[in-house]
C-alpha cells in the first residue's frame, strides 16, 4: 500500500513539475486548479498594491517566453525547456548586448557546473538567466539577442485555502509553498503531501478543525496573516510543510515556542519511528517565520526531511523527479498523518472522583482476583486518573508514564464510559 | 547495638507472622493488640457498608478452617500449614468435587514450583486455594472435598492509629499496611519498622507532630482519608513504610509532586548512606496511591527496599522469615529515623541583619587573628546568615553550600543563640 | 602592545608593593594619592566609631616601627624588611620577654618554612610578630625586646571613589579591596586592574554609569554601602576585582542571583577566550560577600584568576612581585574591559513591527537577487526582529541564535537606524 501511494504522490508531483509557477500568476492558479481534484480549494485573489502588514502585494507577474540567441540565431538558453532558466520576475527586455554587457545578467554555479541555479528577483526592477556554470564558461564573444516577454503589472496575488471544519473551533493550520517553478522537493513534495494530507482528513471524523493554505512563500502567509489578523487566536497547532521528498530522515523544527503542543506531539511521534532529527526554531526556513514572528508566536512548526539548504540539489535543476523518491513521500505523508492524530486525540479529562482511587473493581475494569502484578492496561488506567486534574493532557500523560498515546487513549476512554472522567477545554 | 535491635525486630516479625491478617477480620486485631505493647494506639473500628470516598467498607471476614481433602480423606491443602493457603476473602463452601471442577479454584505459580502464591479476592464472590505448582501438576484424578469454613458477614474494619503531639500541629503521616498474611517482607517489615519508629517518636522530643496509621491496603487508606478529609493540610510531610527488611539497598519513591520537602529529605538522607535508589512517583504500589491521589495530593513518599514486584518471592510464601534479614530491618529503621530527624530539625529562619554580614568577631563566633582558611563551620555561618532570607529551609542550604545537614543546624542554632536569626513558618 | 601594557601594570604594581597598608591609616591615603595619578578618585574619610550597618569603624592604626632585638641587640624582625612581619593592627607593646613569653606573639607557616604569613587581628586587643618558621625554630632561648610602636587611635577610615557618568543612572559597581600590604596578587593585581579600568572607562563613551571603589575589605563595603544605602537600586551590575595577576587562568565566580546580566555577559565573553573557570556564588571570598548580603543581593560577581586561597602562596611573602606576571595583569584587563564593553553595549529593543517580518528588502538590508543562502549579517537582523519584543536583550539574542554579540549588536544598530527597532529600558 505505501508502494502504491508513494507511486501515486510521486506521479502528482511530475505532473506538476512543469507548471511556471511564481510568486503570482497564472502558474499558482494552473497549480491550486489541479489540486482540487484532492481536495476543495477556495482560490483568492488579492489586488496589488494591497498594503499586507508591512508589505505591499506585488504587480503579477506573467512569462510567455524568455531565451538568449546567439548571432547566429540559436536559441542558447530558452525558458521553454526548464523554467529555472529565467530569474522569477524578471522585467520585460528586448535587446542585443555584448557577451560583456549580458555577462552580469547571467547566473550559475561555478561548484556545480552542471546545475541550473534557481534565482528570483522579486522586489527589484531587474531581468536575468540562469544556467549552468559549464555553458556560461563556454560562451563565446559574441553578439546576443536576449527577450524577456513577460507581463509585469497589477493583477492580483493567488493563493489556496481549504477549511474542513471539526467538532471545535480550534483550528490546526497546514500550510505549504506554492510559488516554486520545476523544483521538485523544494517544494511540490509539500504541496503534494498536504493535499493528500487534506484529503485524508476531509474523510475521517474530525475533533479539530483543520486549515490547509496553500500560498506563495513569504508575501503568501503575510497576506493571509493580514487578511486574518483578528482570527489567528484560534490556531492552536500548526504544521509548514517543506521538503519532503528527499530519501533523508525526517526533521521536525519547534515553533518559536519551543514546547508548544504541536511540538512535543511531533517529538512524541518521531521517537517512535526510528531516525529523525528535532531542531530550534531559526527565523531561517519558510513561513515559519511569518506564523512564529513575534507579534503572532503562533504554535507552528515545520516538518521536512533534509533541511532546506542542506542538501546540495537545494534551489537548482538538480532538485528534480529523481531526486524526489516515492517512499519518502508515503513515509512523510505517514507521519504527517500520525501527529494530526495524535494531535486531533489528545484532549485534556477531568478525574470527577479524584479524592482517592476510584474503586475499578465494582465497574468491571480491575481483574477479580487480586495479587498479580498489573497489566500496562491497568497502569494506563491508574496514570489517567492520577494526572487527570485538568492539568495534563493525554499527551503528557503517555509521556509522564512513558507508555504509548494509544495505550493512555484508550484508559481515558475506557474512564468516560464509565463516567469517571469528564472532557475539559485544553489550555494550548 | 545494630545487631541486637536487628534481632529484636525480627523477633517481632516472628512473633506476627502466623496471625491470619486480611482486610478486615480478627487477625488485624491481634495484630494491632500486639502493637498496643510498643506505643499507644487506638483501634478504630468502622462498620461495614459505611460509604467511604468511592468505596464501601466491606463485609468483614474471619476465617475458622480452610482445607481441600482427597478421596482417602487426606487434608491434601490446609490454612492450618500457611495462611496462604486460602484466597483472601473466600466466601464458605463445602462440596464434593472432580478434578476439573476444582480446578478453575486453584492458583499456583508454574514459573515457581514450589512456592505458594498469594491471592485475595476481595470484591467478587468467589472461593480458592493457593499451593505450590508441584502439588497442583501431582493431584490425581479424584474427588476432593473443600471446607472454606468463613465469616463474611455485616462487621467492621479495623484499623489503629497512634498520634503524637508535637510542638506544632504540622504533621507527619507514617502509614503501613496491615492486611497481609504470613508474608515478612510485605509487609511485616513494614509493621514492625512503623511500630518501632512511633516508640522512638513517642520518647524524645517533637517539633511536629506525628501521626502512625496502620491500615488495611487501599480501603484502610481510603477510610481514614474519608473520616479526615478536613483534616488532611495539616499534613506536611509522610512516608508510607513498606518491604524494609529484604536483603536490596534502600529506595524511596517520591511523592507525586516530585519535590516535597520530605522527597528532598530522603534523597538528601541517602545520598550520605551509600547505595540507594530513587524513584519517580507511579500510581501503582501502595497506600501512596490514596495519599497522591490528585484530589488529596499530599506530599508522602514511600520507603522500602527493594520495590514490591522486583523480587521474585513477593507474594509468594517465599517471602518468609528468611527473607527479611535482622540487619535489613535495623538499617531500615535507622535510616528512617534519620530521615525523621531531619525533617523535624528543619526550620527556615530569617536572619535579623540581612544588610552586609553581621560582625562574627565582636560575639565571639569568629576566630580572633584573621588571614588564615575558613574552618568548615564558619562556612557554614556564613552560609546559614546569607541563605536565611526566609526562602531557604536549613534543608535548601545544606544542599545549596554542599555541608552536612548538622554543621547547619549547628551553625544556625549558635546564631539564633546570639539572636542573629528567628525562626519563621516553613512553606511546605 | 599587550607586552607594554603587562610592563605598564606591573610597574605600577611594584611602585605600590612598599607602602604600609592596612584597615586604615596612611598607608592606604598614600595608595589611593597614587593612583589619582591614573583617575580622578574622591577619598573619602569616614570617622572612627561611626555606626555602619552592624559594624563600628575601628580606630585608625599607623605604625612607626616594629621589631624584636635578641639580647645582643641584634633585629631579628623587623616591619621595615616586610610589612607583613607585623600582625595588621597590633597595639602598642615594648617589652623584654622570655622566648616562652614571646612564643604566643609569633606567627609561623610550619608547612612553607621559608615563607612569612600575613596576619591580622583587627577587632582584638593583641600584638604579634610574623616571621619564617626556619626562623622561628631557630631562635635560642634568650630575652627579646619586643617594640610595636604605632597609634590604635580615633581617626578615621579611608577609602577612594570615583564616579564616571554616563548616559544613563544605571551604575556598574567595581570594587578592589586596598587594605593588604605588600601582597602581590591579592591584592594589587586588583587595584592596580581597576584603576586602569577606571582610566580606559574615563576615556570613551559611556552609556552606563562606572562606579570604581577602593575600599579595605569588609569593613570598607560595609561602610560604603551604609552610606549609600538608599542608593544601590541604581547597581545593574558589579564586579569585584582581586588576584588578577598569579599565571593561572581566569575565573569568574557569579553573584548570589546567579543568572544577572552581569554572570551571563561574563560566562559569554570567557567563553570565547579558552580555558576559564566558572564558580557559583559562595559567602566567602572578598567584599563580593558583603554586596551579595541577601539584604542587598546586589548583581555584583568576582572576576579573577586563582581563587584566593588556591594557590599556595596566599597570604604569604611568597605572594611577592615575581608571583604576579605583566602578561597575566594584561590579559586581566582586557578580559574585564570586554566584559564591561559588553555589558555597556547590552540594550534591549523593542520591533516596531512584530507582526510578520518587515519587508527588509526595500530598506537594503537585503540582497536584492534570492534565492541564495544567508550570509550571517542576514541571520543576524532576523533573529534580532523575532527576538526584540520587549524580553530579550542583545545577548540573550546572542545566545540563542549563537552568534557573535558583535553580528547581533551590529543587527541592531542598522535596524535602528531604518526606524524599525527602538529601544526600551533593560531589565536587570
């Protein structure tokens, strides 16, 4: 079945590989279009020149084509055959330049020299390609033709938002980047992983309510933090997602918080599942670092595989079809999987008979004859109701114990069957 | 002076040890009769059906004979042999009956052949025997007749209390179980450890007040809880005192809240005897349960030596009198009294000149030629003058400046002698 | 340069090493005379029998001459070879003993036979005489003339102060005792550390204000703090200065709070200069005991090399100008100015704009083309922005973020002056 799935993100993640996607545009839109087919996006569509927190939204910004021909009308680079070879929002140019006067618009990696970098120029009046150090070193003096069709002009920023509601208000939010071109960890495997994670959860029973955003990195999450600035109280955990396609072992990195819920939820269900790394939160990564900037400090942690900037495919064509592997997708969709429940399941009981142990005898869940030692069952029943003071979730429960969720879930409610334990609201 | 009183303990373990102790019953009563010669205690009788907390005192049981006889008439099993023969709380029957039919009425221990198990049956209506692995695999084919020959009728539950003012009415609950038959370790170490610590309470002079329970397991605890619920914020410290005559180091398991004045004790205590073990509270063990209980969270720890269930014989008719060793038992109660004597010895005081140190010199607390190293107990003045700020129990700096617990006492007895320091209330 | 200013240091340290001082008296007017050579030093005189705190200020002593002559006329000892062969504060005496009536006068280092003691008896009615014990086992039986020719009169306590404003109230305390005679390391290392402390910090810009006391020990702070007791809330910090000059390696020993500003700036800067020694807050030491009283709990720790009492030539003649090292008094001072430089540079900023970051990108703060990793100046201005809200001052930015306090300090000026940071006060 994981080979089945791994098989079924992986073909999401080549058919989206090819779409031109940027900050704004209709690459976004081709995107979220396609993924609600998963699961039901809402699009929303921002004007520029919107004033988000300290930002303004962005002209959208649309590429027909973009290619340097040599004198002898060769088309030497051409955005037509990876999208990586134009720098994101690149203005609009028609010209002929020396190799001298085109050499500063041009960017490689001279370490890699088989690689395309992956360059943006978002905020500044510029225009650029990209290509591999290689084919820069071997240009010859000559005369080029380089253009730039693109639009550069007010429009409106695009992003995704999915709402499943739960039995609660309190919200857990997912959110993934959407404004990479063909890049195939960084961050399709995100993208892809949260639609299946969106779709999984829109199925099942769901205690929380769960918010799936799908946005372009950075001015995306500002934006719907802007738009939502009064809501963001109810967000009790969140998840980025990021990098998840890489066969390295996963890695969770805290919230600002550091001992958020969301947080030692993940170190719970990490430690149980072999290799992983946990890190400190950085305001280094993804949109972590909007949901975690002060004036929000949002419960929010990112969940990847190889840290960003740490595998050396990061932000090139290298970071390719092959280099996302279908069971690092199914294992990262898994364990994404595994904490939302854990999180979903992890309420906080009231002991309604906490002055002594009640007598589990008369109600059938003690063994009738007495003397042996206790079964891990009986221990998970006597840690409920011991921590359960309106103090300690299930959560810290398994962990002040040291048995599995599972094992303390179903104590507790095996307890409020027998009207021993009443559900109380979590503090966060 | 240690082997003489190993021996007298042990002698009292002897003595106690063939008495048919149970929840309830009329082997309780000896038992506390037999105390009444080493302190004072009360007998406190409560009626059976009287609801306590979630419980209810059950009916009380009093065994004459209890036998299983073959087909030659042949007493095969007999309570007469050991106490341990009969399930605890067997109601009467007597009836013929085949092999197998008897069968689901016996209990043994197929890892231990040639031990008797322990086994009560407290709170369902049934009947069994208790006998080794190796007589069960060698009964015959046959028809035996059994003579559960008990009372379980409309009594009491009885259990003895032994209080001993103090000069405060701050508290020290020591608690010992009572119900258990012919087993030395679990708990008539226990017993008769409690029972000789009251004497040496009852005869030397007391800061605190001392309270001694000794009390049926679980529904004794539950009961005196129950009849002095409004009385329980007077306890400040207690232990609950238990399997302290094995041959294993000692252990203490804290309270629930993990840093009670009374866990910081027993470690500090131990951590100057040698080998020990500490442990975390667990809701599983003994009357601890009751006392740690959230509704009543009461800081009382449990002292033992080896933890019951990590020895093979516990519950076994092999935790018998040469199990519990005379020099276990002397180091028990030594390391009890300990343990008490520093509870009681530890004050906190406020020092009368906190603004730069007090001239030691001019009230001769300070050598007169200076300029050479510092003595340990001027250490331990001028450590008991900066910590005394009314936040620091003598416990707190003895622990915080690295001294015994004596050089501080003593140090902080000279200063209140040259009113450098008054005593204030402890926190708890 | 470091070579000249260890030769400049130790020159001054063996200008000093002559002079008589104690307690009280000339000794330490002509000390502190000196040493307004270096900066502007109030002296102040305080009248013996003041009131101060729990203490009196002693008479004044001064010492003419003091010496034994054997029966030949001979002086054996006498104060003008070394002022440590007088016992600080005898009184008067001019006798004609036996040895065994001298015996008890004299004071000896069985176990260094070559060394003088240094000892006092400040606050008794006595008289003795310090010598080697070579010497002292070698004197024959004989009568001695024993002459202490000195004034144990009213007069007064002196001690030196030099107040450096700065841009704010808040004051860093150093303090050096300047009461020993002629003791290398302990203590003119440390006076001699502080007053070119006191001449760097009278040279640049100050934000905090500088408090430099020379004081004799103990009665000295106590007296100063009498005086100024309404005045101490203004301490945001302080340092005791002493044995700043043996060949070991630095130690810093915390004040009584034990996580101040002034313990962690001093941990973060030794930690980025080799092997150091950190030591918790003992009430012994020097006037760090009296500043570190619980009824002042000022924030004041113990920069030094060996701890006194550490090295074996404490209070002896063997504590002499070779013990002390130009290259350690060099690295001494620079190590406390690093300190004191961090210490000044130590703000707390509040972000203007904490919710999301704010665009740094049309400020220049950042590269305009992405997509590349951050160089540390990046990562500097972000973890400033997260961290600036109100309860993290630069270095606990520095240390969570594990960066240089110089990136985070360099961060936050730039921020500051796009008007994106402000500043608010410290807590302490």
């Amino acid at each position: 079945m994981t080979a089945n799935l791994g098989a079924e993100l992986h073909r999401w993640v080549r058919d989206l590989y090819p779409i031109g996607r940027s900050l704004t545009g209709d690459g976004v839109r081709e995107t979220l279009r396609r993924l609600g087919e998963l699961l039901p996006i809402v699009v929303q569509e921002v004007p520029s020149g919107t004033r988000v927190l300290d930002w303004t939204v962005p002209p959208e910004w649309n590429l027909r084509e973009a290619w340097i021909e040599n004198s002898r009308g060769e088309r030497i680079v051409d955005a037509r055959r990876s999208t990586l070879h134009v720098v994101g929002y690149s203005r609009p140019v028609r010209a002929r330049l020396t190799l001298a006067e085109l050499r500063p618009h041009l960017h490689s990696l001279p370490d890699r020299p088989d690689w395309i970098p992956y360059r943006t120029s978002y905020y500044a009046d510029a225009w650029g390609f990209c290509l591999t150090d290689r084919q820069l070193r071997a240009l010859p003096d000559d005369r080029y033709e380089v253009c730039v069709d693109a639009t550069l002009q007010p429009g409106s920023l695009t992003y995704g938002e999915c709402k499943l509601p739960g039995e609660t208000e309190d919200e857990v939010l997912l959110s993934t980047h959407v404004c990479h071109p063909a890049l195939g960890n960084d961050n399709l495997s995100g993208i892809v992983v949260a639609a299946f994670l969106g779709r999984w959860l829109s199925e099942r029973r769901r205690r929380l309510t769960y918010r799936l955003l799908f946005v372009p990195g950075t001015i995306g999450s500002i934006t719907w933090l802007a738009r939502n600035e009064s809501r963001v109280d109810r967000i009790a955990h969140g998840l980025v997602l990021t990098c998840l396609g890489d066969p390295g072992a996963p890695t969770y990195k805290r919230s600002r918080r550091g001992d958020a819920v969301i947080d030692r939820t993940a170190a719970h269900v990490l430690a149980g599942r072999g290799a992983h790394q946990l890190l400190d939160f950085t305001p280094w990564g993804y949109d972590e670092r909007q949901y975690c900037s002060p004036g929000f400090d949002l419960p929010v942690g990112c969940l990847m595989r190889t840290p960003h900037g740490q595998f050396p495919q990061y932000h090139t064509s290298a970071d390719d079809l092959a280099f996302v592997r279908p069971d690092a997708l199914a294992d990262s969709l898994e364990l994404a999987t595994a904490i939302l429940e854990l999180v979903d399941r992890n309420r906080v009981f009231m002991n309604r008979q906490q002055k002594g142990e009640p007598q589990l005898g008369r109600r059938g869940l003690y063994p009738p004859v007495g003397g042996g030692p206790p079964g891990p069952d009986q221990l998970a029943l006597l840690w409920v109701l011991n921590l359960s003071d309106g103090r300690h979730s299930l959560l810290d429960i398994a962990e002040r114990a040291r048995l599995p969720f599972d094992a303390v879930d179903r104590a507790a409610s095996a307890l409020a069957a027998h009207d021993l334990l009443r559900e109380v609201p979590s503090a966060r």
